[in-house]
C-alpha cells in the first residue's frame, strides 16, 4: 500500500461534495496503485497531484453551505420534535419544570423591568455623559450626602474643564395662587439658576430658556400647575402669589401633609412652562424659581450660604468635550485643600449622570429611589429563586437519565457524537426555558399590579412598561437560564456510553443520589428561612398595627390646616353637626413627622441636655386624645404668654423626680433659649412615637404656640363619619376656597406610616411562597421518580403481606430524613437572624422558638402532602396491577 | 418531443457504462475509453460528466464493496436508466436521420475531389 501526497488528498477531501467523496477517493486510490507499480511513485504523484487538480471543478466541489446546513437543519428538526414529544409525554415532569422555572423567572423578569425603567431616566439630556454632581463626605458621618455646599457651583467654574454649572436650592414647598384668576395649586420644588437649562435637556413649551430664570422674582411652572392656573389664558407673563409652607420636596403620603407655618414668598412672573410627564427624571418639580430671588427672601441663614453647610443644594457640572471625571475630581480635591479651614472637614466626590437614578444611598437624597443596595438585594432574592428552580430542572433530569438512556445509546449507535447528544439536550432545556418564559409572562401580568399597588413601591414610582428592547432582554434572559438549567445533565446524559445502556446496567449511583438529596436539603434550608422571616415581619407588622399608643385615636380626623387660621377653621368646623370636639397641634403624635427640642433644668452649657419631642397643641387637645393629666393642671389659652409646659412622666424622672408632683412649677430651659419654663402640668407616659421610633420613652414638652398649629384633630361622634367628613369639607370650602379640605382618620395614618413594614412582609412572604412551591415542586419531582421505580417492588411486597402504613414509611423514610436535616440546619439558623434585627427595634412582636416552629411545622406540613401524594399512589396500587404486564 | 442534451463526451460516457454493463466504475469507464478511443481521459473530466449524468437522471448509481486496494473506499457503479437508454436511443436516431438527409452526391463530390486533388 503506497501513500499518495496527503496534502493534496487532504485537499480533495476538503473540497469535495461528502456525497463523491469516497468513490472518487478509491477510484484515485486504485489508479494511483497501479501507477506506482507501473510508472514508479514519483510520476504517480505527479499523475495524482493532476488528476487532484482536475478534479477542482464546478461538478465536483461541495456547494458552500448546502449539505451540513440540510443536515444541520434535519437534525435540529428532530431535537425539536424529540423534545415536543418528551414534554407531552411526561406530563408531569414537564409541569414541574415549566412550572418551577415560569414563577422564578417571574420575580426576575419584575426586577429586570424595574432596572430597565430606571436606566430609562434621564437619557434626554444631549449631553448626559458630561454631566455629574457633587456629593459630600464629612468626617464621621458615615452616610455620603447628594447634597453640596451653595457656593460650590459659582467656584466650580473658575476651573479648567467646566463648561457650565448649575444649582438647584430646595426648600420649596406651598400654594402658587394665580390671585385674578382665583385659582391655587401646591408646589414644590427648588431655586435654580439660568445655567439649569444648559446643562439639563429640558424643553421649555412656553418661554425662552436663557431668560426663564436669570432675573429675580421669576418662576418656571409644570405644565400640570399650569394646566390648573391658567387654563384658558397664555401662562407666561403672569404674576403669581408664592406661600411658602414648608412642604417637603419628597411628597410621603401619610395622609397628612407636613406643613409648617405659612411665609409670604410675594409676587412672580411666570417665564416659562415645563411638560415634564415627556421627561423620566429624578429632577422632580412643580416649579422652579430663579435663583437670584434667594437673597431676596430672608430665607437661608449666612451659615447656610456658606462653605460650611451643605445640606440645601445640589451642584451639577457639564464638563467641557473630552475632560474626564478624574480631572473633575481633581479639581474638587484642590477646593478642599484650598478652603480646608471654612470647609468644616467636608471633601467632595463626584457622581456621574448614569449613577444618579442607579446608584448608591444617599443621605439627603432629590428624590426616593430604590438604592442599589436595593436592588442588589432583590437580584440575590430572585437569583437564589431561579438557581432553586434550575436546581429542579438539573435534579429531574439527572433522576430521570435512566429514561433517556437507551435513546441516547441508539443515537450514539447510529452516529451521533457526544456533541450531537449534548446539544440536543440544550436544546431541549431551552424548549422548556422558552416555554416557561410565555407562562412567566401570564404570572408576571398577575403579580405587577400587586406589585406596584404596594405603598413603598407607589413611592419610588416605578413604572413597568414592556417595551420591545425589554422583551429581547426577557428572551435572551430565557436563554441563558434554558443553557444554565441544561448545561450539567446534557453534559452527564452526553457522557453516556452506548455499551453500557444498551445493555441495561446503568448505575445511578447512591454518591450521586447524595448530591441530589443535598441540593434539596439546601432548597428547603432557604425556604424554611423565608418562611420564617416573613413570619417573624408580618407578625412585627401586626404587632405595630395593634399597639396600643395610650391614647384615643378612634373617629378622630386629622386635618392639614394649609395656611389657614387656626381659630377661624375652629370656630368655623366647630358648627358641623357631628364634630364633638376639636383641637390643634404642630406634629401629630405617633406619626412619623417630628419636631425636636432638647432641655435641661439650669440651662448651663456643662449641664446634662435632654432630647425631647417639643409638641405645640391647643388646650383641648389632651382631652381629645383621652390623655390624663396627672399631677397639675392642663394649659390654656393665656399659657404660651406664661411660658408655661405640660411634660410627660419621663422627663419628670430625667429631672430627677419620683413624684410627678414635685415636678410642678419647676423651670426648664429649652434649646438654649434664655428665659425658662415653667411646668404646670404633667401627662400620664404614652407613646408618641411612630411605632418604629420608640415606645414613648422620650421626654415629651407640650406647650401652646397657636401661630405654629398645622393640624386639627376633630373628633367625630356618631355612626356615619363619613357624612360627618362630607359636611365638613362643605363647611372648609364656605372659610377656604382655595384650597381643599384633606383629612385622613388617624387609624388610617397610623396603618400607612406602616405599611412599608407590611409591604416587606408581603415581599418576603411572596419569595417565601415561591421558594416553598419549587422546593416542594423539586420535592415531588424526586417522589414521583423514586416510586415509579419501586412499583414493582411495592407490588412484590404487598403481595408478601406488607401493609400500607409500613410501605407508606418505607417509602417516605428517606424523604422525610432530608426535610428533617432541613430543619435542624435552617430553624437555628433563622432564629438567630432574625433575632439579629428583631432586638435592635424598638416595640418587638415576641419571638420565639414558637415562631420557629410554626415555620418548621409549616414547612413540614407541604413536605409531607406532597410525598404523601404519591406514596399513597402507590401503597394503593392494587399489586396485580404492578405486575401484571410483562 | 422531449429534448435530450447529451454532449458529445456525455454520450461516449454513456455508451462506456452501457458496454461495461456489469462492471462500469470510476477506473473501469476511464481505461475502457482510453483503450478504445485512444485518447486521454482525467478522472475529473470522467467523475463531472458522470455527476452531470446522474443528475440529468440519464444514470442510477450504487456503492459497491470496499475493497483493500482502493484503501477501504467502495466502489460506485454506475447503471443506465430507462430515461438515458431513451436519450441515447433519440441522439441516434438524430444522428441516422441527418446521416439519411445527406443527398449520396454531397459525398461524391468529395469523393471526385479527392480523385482529382
């Protein structure tokens, strides 16, 4: 046998149509032997290398893709069909599977579209990547801050690098009225500067932008304050009326809107119009004023002009073409060096655009976001669901390999390659992926609205579309998770050799069982651990919902006071029937909005101070709220004249008096003020704090200031309280047309100023409810494989006079030993995590091993159903039968 | 009637296959032109004229047995088909007719100048 040039067979070879290949080859094969005998190997290589060449033509060379796509595209037309049929046929696995991956994937898809919204903002403004804002650290505050000093956007741009920056002030927050036109709105928003629309993409409807805000006293409106000021008449040009109420910029909706007293702001023309609803933005405002009005309004102090502070403004930079971020940073650590001794041991940092909607938390943020950190702890929630749900995908595969091998040797048998098998079981993974996707989808459309119908959720005002590029991401998501799911069974089903599963001595092994039962055990170990936290959550939830605040909030309405007077709005509500009685009040006790004071008995700087919660309420007020007075006498009206105060227990124990009469007439200095209190009543301890604050073991000062009064209580009586609302808010627009009545009841405050903790409750307990179902999904997988297994051997059994019970446990033994090794892992374990924060908050639900057990027992209870379901099937069985057939 | 394209090489081909009968490959058709027709044939001339063949369906093809001096490749036989004996049968008779047109003079005169050159 003579060997031709290999080179140039190669050649033919490589170029040839698969379908001549061979007979071409042994035709050269047979001329050339007989050439070498003949002519001598030289002149038959030469006559080889010819003939090779010869043969490179049109008839002879391999289309350029034609015969492996046919084959290509037959096979995969098999792979899908093979994997249509395997899903129809076992019916049940199929479930599990699709089933398990469709609601992990669910809470995925959810936080993927959360993300992708909040990547949606703020890609309007032309010059995005250029812009970033300054954020300051203090020494020893932990917290970075959005906020930065006011004199640092005017300093900025006397360095190289900056082509324009901007400020934006906040602190505003009252009524815009359009006085000729009788109509009044609230707003807030901030003071910013002409730069503002240099640097942001915002378009004006109305107005020009280089002059909307460069001269004092002018104002820029949201289209929808202008839609309800001026709704028939051109906004621009018009003179509005600013009342400043303290409103805060971020609008938390407890029912009661914080409001301090009102300020005059004075007259400003309108000099442009803002629809932002075509801008996603954390910029949020009704109106913007022109900076240059703040000198104006006595209303930032010197201190809060300076260096020194930096808790008012926000700095944004646009820098120049082609400057980077680092050259930014530069120039910000120079000011720091520079002005190291007015700066108060601040240093700055910067943030880019991108980072601001998506980015760390932030002490004195613009708007509520959802932190990464938030984020980040939702995707490790939803990636530990999914990796579970793959868990279940790989598990049941690999259980059922025994299934799949004789066809998997009869492949191998008939050609195909360890590569061909593997990728047909991708592909099957990824059948199943997709499918699961269009069943995620239908979940992902039930639990949206009840996601968003959630209170913290309506605050960070996420919005949810689908859009095309999301719907790619969903796919390219289904991907990856059909190719993680798939890769470990392909990759072992693959391995497989022909011999020994055709021949029927396919081992599974009891290491691999092992590794199975492990993954389970891990499954229910999270399960066990989301069901007790959402316990442990709920039952603190319900805990702040029913504690008892030892005071009468029952039927009484709280009412913002909006500017108005508050001995006018008395008189006047006084009058409707129904309202039994009414008083007033700064802050609203056991809500979330306070107002700080600290004291102390001589008032000299070395002596002890006290913080306090420094309330301001009319005298009515104490026995509104049921409070009891127990020694002394309550305030009256002439006590605010008297500097007198009513304090609460605990700080008649901090003075340092047993007897809360000794208390009496004694004085107190509060804030460093120069004239003292005096005490002249003391109240019985109740809790005044927002349940999460504290229990009310604070010092509490009450005193009679009627020009800061926000607030009425107004106590209905009767059965209708709702007709009683009806009358007032009659009776509220016959004092104050401009404004509308808005009053909430005060149980109802008190339950949303809750509610987030009630909220991530039900978030835990939605990811508890999840874990469960695909642990128990897994759970029942594996039941269901293992007893199919043993049918015969059960049959065999029964048939030897083994009872049911004794099957039901031979069955169920090894089952019920991991959801028991289980429990023993995870029940320590999330006892003492959750003991972790639960002692670190003030008014704790009891926790237990109580609340342990109940997860556990849960648990178990789910475990236990669910085997059992199918070793009863099977203990059942009639034995005739199981071995009937063969 | 039905058009048959058979070239000229295409149709010696064909009448190798059809007197190999039994035995017509690769190497057996190549050598029995070249012994008869005494002219030179590539294997890539021979291979692309019978694909052409087979794809007009004018031949039918099967693998043979593998044998040790071909280096395990098998064989393919080629056999003609009923559409190709047709084709071959109509390219004669093209061919007869022409041949029976020739007025017996145009040959003469041939014939006469040859006597005369």
């Amino acid at each position: 046998m003579h060997n031709p040039p290999q080179l140039f067979l190669k050649f033919f070879r490589w170029f040839c149509h698969p379908r001549l290949v061979k007979p071409i080859e042994g035709d050269l094969m047979e001329l050339y032997e007989e050439r070498v005998l003949e002519l001598g190997k030289k002149k038959a290589d030469r006559k080889f290398i010819k003939d090779v060449l010869l043969l490179f033509r049109k008839d002879i060379i391999k289309p350029a893709e034609g015969s492996i796509k046919l084959n290509y595209y037959g096979m995969l037309k098999n792979y899908f069909k093979v994997g249509v049929r395997n899903i129809l046929k076992y019916k049940t696995f199929s479930f599990i599977n699709i089933f398990g991956l469709a609601v992990a994937m669910s809470v995925s898809m959810l936080i993927i579209l959360m993300i992708a919204n909040q990547d949606k903002a703020d890609q309007f403004h032309p010059n995005k990547e250029r812009i970033y804002r300054i954020l300051t650290a203090k020494e020893g505050d932990g917290m970075l801050r959005a906020t930065s000093p006011l004199p640092m956007a005017e300093e900025l741009l006397n360095y190289s690098g900056i082509e324009k920056s901007t400020h934006l002030v906040r602190g505003i927050g009252g009524d815009i009225e359009a006085r000729d036109l009788n109509k009044s709105t609230e707003a807030r928003g901030f003071f910013a500067d002409e730069n503002f629309f240099e640097v942001f993409g915002f378009e004006l409807e109305e107005g020009a932008k280089s002059s909307a805000l460069k001269d004092p006293r002018s104002i820029v409106i949201s289209k929808a304050v202008a839609d309800r000021l001026f709704k028939d008449v051109d906004p621009i040009g018009q003179n509005i009326q600013f009342t400043e109420r303290g409103l805060d910029a971020i609008k938390l909706d407890f029912g009661v809107a914080r409001g301090s007293e009102s300020v005059d702001w004075g007259q400003y023309i309108v000099t442009g119009v803002v629809d932002l609803s075509k801008y996603p933005t954390h910029i949020k405002f009704d109106a913007l004023i022109s900076s240059a009005t703040i000198d104006q309004l006595e209303f930032l102090t010197d201190h809060q002009k300076s260096w020194g502070h930096n808790s008012r403004s926000y700095t944004y930079v646009l820098l120049s073409q082609g400057v980077s971020g680092s050259e930014l940073q530069a120039s910000l650590n120079q000011i720091t060096v520079e002005k190291e001794e007015i700066l108060n041991e601040q240093s700055f940092q910067i943030q880019a655009m991108e980072e601001i909607n998506v980015g760390r938390f932030l002490a004195n943020p613009i708007a509520l976001r959802l932190p990464i950190e938030g984020y980040y702890i939702l995707a490790i929630l939803a990636f530990a669901i999914m990796f579970s749900a793959c868990l279940n995908y790989t598990n049941l595969s690999i259980a059922r390999a025994l299934t799949r091998a004789k066809e998997i040797g009869v492949r191998k048998v008939n050609g195909a390659t360890k590569k061909d098998v593997f990728f047909q079981f991708m592909i099957e993974s990824i059948l199943i992926s997709l499918i699961s996707l269009l069943v995620a989808n239908a979940v992902l459309a039930l639990i949206k609205p009840l996601f968003l119908n959630l209170w913290a959720i309506q605050h960070l005002g996420p919005e949810l579309d689908l859009t095309f590029s999301i719907l790619i991401q969903f796919f390219v998501f289904a991907l990856c998770v059909g190719v993680f799911a798939g890769l470990y069974p392909a990759t072992r089903l693959s391995k497989f050799t022909p011999v020994k599963v055709l021949k029927g001595n396919l081992s599974s092994g009891s290491r691999k069982l092992g590794l199975k039962a492990a993954l389970n055990i891990t499954q229910f170990v999270f399960s066990l651990f989301f069901i007790i936290t959402a316990i442990v959550i709920i039952r603190q939830f319900n805990h702040y919902l029913s504690t008892d605040y030892g005071m009468q909030t029952n039927s009484i309405l709280n009412i913002p006071l909006q500017g108005n007077d508050h001995k006018i709005m008395m008189a006047e509500l006084s009058t409707v029937p129904g309202v039994e009685q009414i008083s007033a009040c700064l802050t609203i006790p056991a809500l979330p909005i306070s107002h700080g004071a600290s004291y102390s008995t001589t008032g000299a700087d070395d002596e002890n101070w006290y913080p306090s919660e420094f309330m301001s309420v009319s005298p009515s007020f104490a026995e509104n709220l049921e409070l009891t007075i127990i020694a002394g006498k309550n305030l009256d009206n002439e006590s605010e004249g008297r500097r007198e105060l009513v304090i609460n227990e605990f700080a008649t124990k901090l003075m340092g008096h047993d007897n809360p009469n000794d208390a009496i007439n004694q004085t107190l200095f509060i804030d460093k003020e120069a004239e003292p209190w005096k005490v002249i009543g003391v109240i019985k301890d109740f809790n005044f704090q927002s349940a999460i604050m504290g229990e009310g073991e604070q010092s509490l000062l009450m005193r009679n200031d009627p020009s800061v009064f926000s607030y009425l209580n107004i106590k209905i009586a009767g059965n209708d309280p709702l007709k009683v609302t009806k009358l007032l808010s009659e009776k509220w627009e016959s004092v104050d047309p401009v404004h509308q009545m808005q009053g909430t009841f005060y149980d109802e405050s008190i339950a949303r100023s809750n509610q987030w903790m009630g909220d991530l409750g039900a978030i835990i307990g939605y990811f508890a409810f999840l874990a469960i179902l695909i642990s128990c999904l897994g759970l029942l997988g594996m039941a269901v494989y293992t007893t199919e297994r043993r049918v015969k051997e059960v049959g065999i059994r029964k048939v030897l006079g083994a009872g049911s019970t004794q099957l039901a446990l031979m069955l169920g033994r090894s089952f019920l030993i991991l959801l028991g090794v289980a429990i023993v892992i995870a029940a320590p374990l999330s006892y003492f995590v959750n003991k972790l924060w639960i002692e670190n908050i003030p008014n704790q639900a009891p926790f237990g091993v109580g609340v342990v057990l109940l997860g556990s027992l849960i648990m178990l209870v789910l475990g236990i159903l669910t085997i059992g379901s199918q070793v009863f099937k099977v203990t059942k069985s009639n034995p005739v039968e199981s071995l009937k057939y063969e | 009637m039905k058009k048959f394209q058979l070239g000229e090489f295409e149709e010696i081909v064909m009448l190798t296959v059809a007197i190999l009968y039994d035995d017509a490959y690769g190497v057996s058709i190549k050598k029995e032109i070249e012994s008869r027709l005494n002219r030179g044939v590539s294997v890539g001339a021979l291979q692309s004229a019978l694909k052409r063949l087979e794809d007009k369906d004018y031949l039918k093809s099967h693998d043979g047995d593998a044998t040790q001096e071909r280096a395990g490749r098998p064989k393919r036989y080629y056999k003609i088909t009923a559409l190709g004996k047709e084709a071959m049968e109509y390219t004669k008779e093209t061919r007869n007719s022409l041949w029976d047109a020739i007025p017996s003079i145009s040959l003469d005169v041939k014939f006469a100048r040859l006597f005369h050159a």
